[in-house]
C-alpha cells in the first residue's frame, strides 16, 4: 500500500468534502480516506497494483471537485508557502467580494425599505422613486444595483445549481435557488409594471411595486459571504507552523573537506562528514560528537530547559543550539532522515490526517436541501392542477423559496463560533478556528506537558540546607562562583542572591569541569553529588535529605569547602499557582487527565503527586509524544493536547484539539488550534466550557430555525389559503427570513455574558482575598540615580543588567541625566538595586 497526498479544489463545506471522500471510497484499492477541508487536502492509501493516482483524480474531478498530487520533491516549506499564499488569496478575496457587496447592498436596502421604514429621503429620492409613476424606476434601480453582487457571488449559482445537476444539492444550493429566484421574480415584476402602466392598470403596478425582492436577492448571498469569510481567516495555520519549523534548521553547515572548513548547503551534507559547530550556532543535522565539549540548548527537542552536558562520544541532534562549546561532529542521521525533518514529517502528516468537523448545518443540508425544492415543486404542481393562474403559482414557488434559505441555518453556526472565539480572545484565550470550538465540547482526555505548561519552565531555588555556616554565608558563597555562568541554575542561584540582598564571595581562578561542576580558589567546589564523591567528599550523613529532594522533583546542588561539605541548594522548576485549581476542574468535568514529559521518572512522579495527576508518562520523544495521543484516539478517545515547546508541535497536530501555552515557542503555538496568551491552565478550562456553551448556542440557533422553516414552509406553500385565505406573500417571507437571522445573531450575543474560569474563581474569594491575589500584579516605579555612566555602552549595560531582574518590566536609562527610570510588578528593595548595579560595573547614589 502506498500513502499519498493530494491538494483538492471547489470544496466549500463539510457536505463538499463527505462528497469527495465517498467518490474516492468508491474507487478499487484505496482505503484510509481522509479529506481535510481546512487544508484543502486528501490523503489516502492505495494499492498500486490496482488503482493510480490518476484514477483517485478522476473520481475527485468526477464529483465535480479538482485534485491534484501534491509535490513529492518539494521542499516543506516551499509546500508550507504555497498553501499559506493560497489560504491568504482566498481570505483576502472572499473579504474584497464582501466589502463591494455591502457597497451595493446598502443603497438597494435604502431604496426598497425607506418608505416601508418611514425613514427620511431627501426630496429628490421621493421624486425618483416613490408613487406608482415611478415603479419601473423604483425597480430598475434595484436590478442594476443588485446584479453587481450577484455577479461578485457567482460562485453561489455555479456551483449550488451544479451540485444539484449532479444529483447532490448543498447549502450553495439553496443560497443560490433562493437568490436567483428572488432576481428573478423581481425581474418578472418590472415586465407586470410596465404593462400595467401601459394599460392604465395602476393596481396592478401597485401590487408588483410592493412585491419586489431585489434586496433579498442579494441580501441573502452577501449575509452568507460573511460567514464564508469568517470560516477562511483559520485557513493556513498549518502551512505557517511547518515554514517556522523549517527556519529552525540552519541552512549552510561548516564541514571539514582535506584538512580546512568549508561551508556548504544542509541538503548536501552526506552520512560520515566531520561538521564543525562553534558557540551559538544551531546543530545542523544528527550526529555524534568526534572533537571538543559543550552545553547543548536541547529545549527545542526535548522540552527540558536545562542545558545538557556533552562530550566525545555522545549524540547531538539537528536545530539544538551549541551554547559555549566548539565541537566537531560525525553526522549520522542527514536529510530527510534528521530528527527535525521527521518532527515536520509529523506535524505535516496529523495536521493532512485529521478528520474535518462535519458541521450540524451542512449535515442537516443533506437532507433538508433536496426536501425544500420538493415541496416547492409539489406545492406548485398541486396550485397548477387546481385551477390557480401561474402567477399564483409562481409567487408560491418563490415564497417557499425564500422563506426556507437557510440564512438562519447557515449563520447559526458561525456567528455563535464570531461571538465565541471574541469572547475567548478578550481573556486571553485565542480560538484559531471554528473547528476547535466544535472539537472542544466533546474532549474526554487532556494530555498536558510538563515543562512550561504545568510548570513556570525556569528553575527558582526552593531549598536552603547550610552545613556549619549561616545561610547567608553559603548563598554568598553559591553566588561567588556561579557569577558568570549561564546555566540555568547558576541563575537561579543568582536570582535567590540578589532578591535576598545578599552579595556574591569575590573569587577568582573559578574554574568550570565539564558536565560536572566548579571549582574556586583551590578551595571550593560545587556541582552535583557525583562530582563530591569523585573528590571525596562524603555525602552520604545527608543521603535522606537529598533522597527527600529527589523525590520532590528538586535538583540538589552541593557545595564544599577545603573538602569539607557546607551546604544543599534544592531548585525546582515550580508548578505554576493555578495548575492544581486546572487540573481539579478537568476531573470534575469527568476529562481523564495525563502528563507527559521528556523528564525523568522521579521528577515527574513528584509533580505527579503534588497535583494528584491520575497518569503520568516520563521520558518520552517527540515522535512519541505524538504516537501516545494517537494510541489514545485509537482506543475511541476525544484529546486535547496542551504544550508550549517545539517537540510538542507534532502531538498539538495530531490532537483533536491542540493548545498551546502563550509563552511557548512560536512552531507549538502555530501547531495548536487554541492559544492561552496568560500561559494560565485555568484558561485551557475556560476553553472548554466556553466550547459547550457555543456549541448549546448552536444548538438552539439550529433548532429556532428549523422550527421557524416548519412553521413557515407550510404556510408559504398556501396550506391555509383555501380554508383562512390567508397566503404568505413573498415579501413577508423575506422578511420572515430575515427575523430569523435577527434572532439567532442575538441569541448568539448571550454568549458575551460567559465568564472564564480565573474570574469565576476570584469573584467566589472574600474582598480581602482578592486584593491579596492583585498585590502582584501592581506596578512599582523607581527613580534610580547611577553614577559611573560615561557613554552610550553603559547606558545599554545597565539597560540590560536592570531587564534581568526578577520582576522588572520595563526599564528607561537617561545618560546624561544618570538616572535610570524602572518599573516592576514587584516591589525591590533598594539593596537588591546596589548589588545588581554594582555587579554591573557601576554605583548606585540615591
């Protein structure tokens, strides 16, 4: 069996691809059909030994669809490229057709309703079209006005009435036979004018003149355009995430050729070459290390925000970022076969595979489409066989017509996803698509990742054990030989430092040993406790109290003097405040909850517990990341995938629903159908009750239509002329339509009344707990007076000394007024101010 993919053209519902995928079924060989209507894209397998892509192509164009097979030796982003431009033509195009039709709708509405409104003309519009001399002016100005949209909407007629020839009318088809039959009676009426006013017959003028439906002609399509439009902004998405994920990987590599570096394109590296990578330069494919030593920022792959140690001997893999090392490598793994070629592969794969959303719409058109124009033949046919002239007759077909066009029906879906995904959009809570609000409702999992999406993703010391010194006395120390470090770690030690106005020892000679720790004027050592027992210092009297760190998800940092132990840091990447409150409010919605990490075991039991995770998978890959979620919708699971790094980017793809943390990387939250701009869990909550509540607003948008189609259509046909003499005219049925569009847009505005989880929460909390929540979140402004500053580099050095401080948010420095203008969230002592300045090179005075 071979998989193959395939671009598809013409669809424009859910009714369109369930047609594409049933002709392509129908061909000998093929199985695993999928046809995805946001990307415009069908994969299948097929056998080869009895059927072509030729044939699947045929079958599409048969359909009345076009295919074509996508471009095998295309590079993925020239793909990704090409379908972002094609998504973005099609939006933007889609947008011109709208702004012109209302253009011209809103002078026709103006001419057919002013007097039925009683709104106030200028005389010269009362002398050119009110009053029965001027009826054929009256008319003729509508027709011109609304031919231009129908000509803008054309695509309504081709293919509504196409669909019907083939013997499967969808919802263009309606929107067109109800539109085109609008024009068309309004175009019969002029020809009724003209001869009543060459006969004298001004009644009937009269009675043409008020039964014109120009406007509903073009009303209806340009109302449909709109939620045409709306549903094209989510196109592309996918296209965008794989054109990032390819910029992750360098485009030229430097390679050892006769003894001397020689740049050349990624493409031609082959199996066996010696690549050279120097600090800061992203790892250009997989390999093995030959030459040198480095930390290597494997967050990209791995999720892990610890830099790794690496060696002779151990592997590197394409798009890492070499951090202070200068290596040469054995590339291993090249082209197509790289680790960030294959996350593309996937992300490229799951996004093609996934089933589109059927809307209840475009479902129910299936049926009721077909069932409309049958009745309005039938009833028309039974006029006719009782005697009624054809004009009568006429105006009964008409009126069904356009009575039941599915205005209401088909804005009952997407303005609900409008009202939605705005709401979500004002807390912070970005829906990419309708699709993903229909998804959410029904999500029975929700697999989170660990680092940056349960946690903050930056290592905080959490734990202080001194060993025969004061505490401050050891941080000093910790602080005097992680100054000048950019681990991670070494970082948080500085931070713990700084906010607790503690100075750092002055040292020198501070020697780093690689992968292990450091070592400081003959006379102190830190690192890990592997590196105490390569040097003798016996840990074991503190074995409990570093087990007991272990077990609670904390990296245990030790530090000795003159071989002698005096002191324990714990750090921890802690779990962001409102992870437990999430996670709780999934299990109560009766969604089973899953953690999945590329952490160790013990860290991720620890977390586990803490927030009383049913389930927790440690150590896992990319490429597995995304095999667990399919394993889970293979065993019937609605998923929801939440991540924020880029080896989360392939299992946000495959996911039903994928969400991705605002503060990730850019390729996960391209990847995801839902961003959460607060990096907030509580909000991954608020999601999904925000898509029940959409989708109960759909439901009830649907059913007031439908309940408005059955009361109507009966009575539009004249079920009740021959016994009341009631008949509903044309006009009342357009303005019936209308009423119901009216009414599911404001039953659809009740939506802006939801209140997201996070205020749901505060707004149970005492007052006085309240302002304790916000007390953070106060800004704090200081004018600090520096002296030492002489030209434009220190004024950029303290800049950047102040920036990275815990809490600052924004930072002003005024060269020739020595002063620097700070704002945080926080409020910081003036001591932690000194000692960052002064660390900087500089004095702090006032």
């Amino acid at each position: 069996m071979k998989k193959e993919k395939f671009n598809v053209t013409g669809m424009t519902c859910s009714a369109c691809s369930a047609r594409v995928q049933r002709a392509v079924e129908k061909v000998a060989g093929t199985q695993e059909v999928a046809v995805n209507l946001l990307t415009n894209s069908m994969q299948l397998e097929y056998d080869e030994t009895v059927t072509n892509p030729e044939a699947i192509i045929a079958a599409v164009e048969k359909a009345g669809y076009g295919a074509n097979v996508k471009g095998q030796h295309k590079k993925a982003s020239e793909r990704a490229d090409t379908s972002e431009k094609v998504a973005d033509k099609q939006a933007r195009e889609i947008l011109r057709r709208l702004i012109l039709s209302f253009a011209f709708l809103i002078p026709v509405m103006y001419i057919a309703m002013h007097g039925l409104l009683g709104i106030p003309v200028p005389m010269v519009v009362k002398e050119l079209f009110d009053g029965p001399e001027n009826a054929i002016t009256f008319a003729f100005a509508q027709l011109l006005l609304v031919l231009p949209i129908m000509y803008l909407n054309r695509h309504f007629y081709i293919v509504g009435f196409r669909t019907m020839v083939q013997g499967a009318p969808n919802m263009d088809t309606l929107v067109g036979m109800g539109s085109m039959a609008s024009a068309l009676f309004g175009a019969f009426a002029i020809f009724r004018m003209g001869y009543g006013l060459g006969h004298g017959d001004l009644a009937l003028v009269n009675e043409y003149s008020t039964n014109l439906y120009f406007e509903s002609a073009g009303m209806i399509v340009t109302l449909i355009t709109m939620g045409k439009y709306l549903e094209a902004r989510a196109k592309g998405q996918t296209s965008r995430a794989l054109e990032k994920l390819m910029d992750l990987a360098p485009k030229q590599a430097t390679v050892i050729k006769d003894g001397a570096e020689e740049l050349v394109a990624v493409e031609s590296l082959a199996i066996g070459d010696i690549v050279v990578v120097r600090p800061g330069e992203r790892i250009p494919v997989d390999g093995v290390i030959t030459d040198g030593s480095t930390s290597i920022d494997e967050s990209a792959i791995s999720g892990e925000s610890i830099p790794v140690a690496k060696t002779v001997g151990d592997k590197v893999i394409s798009a890492t970022i070499n951090k202070n090392g200068f290596i040469k490598f054995k590339a291993l793994r090249v082209g197509e076969d790289t680790t960030i070629s294959q996350i593309i592969r996937l992300v490229d794969e799951a996004s093609a595979s996934k089933a589109p959303i059927a809307r209840m719409a475009d479902k129910i058109a299936g049926i009721f489409v077909p069932v409309v124009i049958m009745i309005a033949c039938t009833a028309g046919l039974i006029w006719l066989l009782m005697g009624a002239s054809v004009e009568f007759v006429f105006s009964i077909v008409i009126s069904i017509l356009v009575i039941s066009c599915p205005c209401a029906l088909g804005l009952a879906t997407p303005v609900a996803i409008m009202v939605g995904t705005g709401k979500g959009a004002e807390n912070g809570i970005l829906i990419k698509s309708g699709e993903a609000l229909e998804i959410a409702h029904n999500i029975d999992t929700v697999v989170m990742d660990k680092t940056g999406t349960i946690t903050d993703g930056k290592p905080v010391i959490t734990d202080v054990k001194a060993l025969g010194i004061t505490e401050r006395e050891l941080i000093s120390i910790a602080a005097g030989m992680e100054k000048g470090s950019e681990h991670p770690l070494a970082e948080a030690v500085l931070n713990y430092a700084n906010a607790n106005g503690i100075e750092g020892k002055s040292m020198t000679n501070i020697r780093a040993v690689f992968g292990r720790g450091l070592e400081a004027d003959g006379q102190f050592l830190a690192g890990s406790q592997s590196f105490m027992g390569e040097r003798g210092i016996d840990t074991a009297p503190y074995q409990e109290y570093l087990d007991e760190l272990a077990d609670q998800g904390r990296t245990p940092l030790l530090f000795a003097q003159n071989n002698v132990l005096i002191g324990i840091l714990g750090a921890a990447d802690r779990e962001k405040s409102t992870s437990a409150e999430a996670i709780r409010l999934f299990r109560e919605m009766g969604i089973e909850v899953v953690m999945l990490t590329g952490d160790n075991q013990r860290t991720a039991e620890a977390i586990r517990r803490r927030l009383d995770i049913p389930r927790a998978i440690a150590g896992v890959l990319p490429e597995h990341k995304e095999a667990h979620i399919a394993e889970l919708q293979g065993n019937g699971h609605r998923v929801a995938m939440i991540g924020d790094g880029i080896n989360d980017a392939p299992a946000l793809a495959r996911a039903d629903l994928g969400i991705a943390i605002g503060a990730g990387t850019d390729i996960a939250i391209e990847s995801a159908d839902a961003v959460l701009i607060r990096n907030d869990l509580l909000d991954a909550v608020s999601a999904v009750k925000l898509s029940k509540a959409v989708m109960r607003n759909i439901k009830e948008n649907l059913f007031w239509a439908f309940f408005y189609n059955i009361i109507c259509i009966p009575v539009a046909a004249g079920a009740l002329y021959s016994t009341f003499g009631i008949k509903l005219s044309p006009v009342m049925g357009a303005a019936a339509m209308s009423m119901s569009s009216v009414c599911v847009c404001l039953n659809a505005l009740r939506l802006r009344f939801f209140k997201p989880e996070a205020l749901l929460k505060i707004s149970e909390k005492p007052a006085e707990t309240i302002s304790e929540d916000f007390k953070e979140e106060k800004t704090m402004e200081k004018t600090l007076k520096i002296e030492g500053m002489m030209c434009m580099h220190c004024q950029k050095h303290v800049t950047e000394a102040l920036s990275k401080m815990d809490g600052v948010t924004e930072v002003n420095v005024d060269l020739e007024a020595k002063a620097a203008v700070v704002k945080a969230d926080r409020d910081i002592p003036q001591a932690e101010f000194k000692a960052v300045i002064e660390e900087a090179g500089y004095e702090l005075v006032g």
